[in-house]
C-alpha cells in the first residue's frame, strides 16, 4: 500500500493557481511524490481549497483537477471535537492546522505544507513530513 500524504491547503492552493508564489514548490512536491503515494484531506481543508473557486465559478474546473490527483477527502473520527480540542491546546496552532494533524495521525500519513509551524508540529507528534 502507497504511504499516504495529507496536505494542508496551502500545497493545493498553490498548484492550483499558476500566480501563487508557491506554484513552483508545489508542482515539485506533487511530481515527485504522484507516483508513489496516496493523497488526502480533511473536510475542513478541502473547503478551505475551494472557498476562491467557488467565488470565481470555477469549482467543477478545481474539483476536476483534485479527483485527477486522486485526491480523497478523509471524514474526521468520532470524538473529533475533544482531539481537536487537545491538539489546539498543546501545538498551539490554528484550528486549520489541528485538522491536519489530525488526519495524518488519524491515517498514519505525512503531512505536507509549506507552514513552518505546522511542519515542526508534525515532527514533534512524530508524524511523517514532506519537505520541498
């Protein structure tokens, strides 16, 4: 079985828009790692992804382009609420964030962004990270 990558929003973001200051670093992380992996989101993530498609009428367009990636929205688990709760109070990071760790250490996936913070948390949890 592929090791499975989470993404946070900002490595979709960026690939999916050619202005992004970020494009270049996430097609790099994405041709590199297409062909040996698994990638995933989290509910919350992938409507973060969407909110600018969705404004701009694009969101069949965007959709398209994630299910070519064979990108898989993962559920959270039960007992969501208290493990985000945990994680928000010992990372100390953004709610966004939290739901990341979550879904990696939910799946035993890696995580990929282009967040410092989020990445150094990662490593702390003992998750896998995908650096660029």
């Amino acid at each position: 079985m592929a090791r499975v990558i989470v993404f946070d929003a900002s490595v979709l973001i960026a690939h999916l828009d050619a202005d992004d200051a970020q494009h270049a670093r996430a097609e790099g992380l994405l041709a590199r790692e297409l062909e040996s992996e698994d990638f995933a989101v989290n509910p919350l993530t992938l409507s973060e992804i969407l909110v600018v498609p969705t404004r701009e009428d694009r969101l069949d367009e965007v959709m398209s382009r994630l299910s070519d990636l064979e990108v898989q929205e993962i559920p959270f688990p039960n007992e969501t609420a208290t493990a985000l709760a945990q994680l928000r109070v010992s990372t100390r990071l953004r709610m966004p964030d939290c739901c990341v760790l979550l879904t990696a250490r939910q799946t035993s996936a890696t995580v990929a962004s282009f967040d410092d913070r989020l990445m150094e948390a990662a490593d702390r949890l003992g998750l896998g990270t995908v650096r660029t």
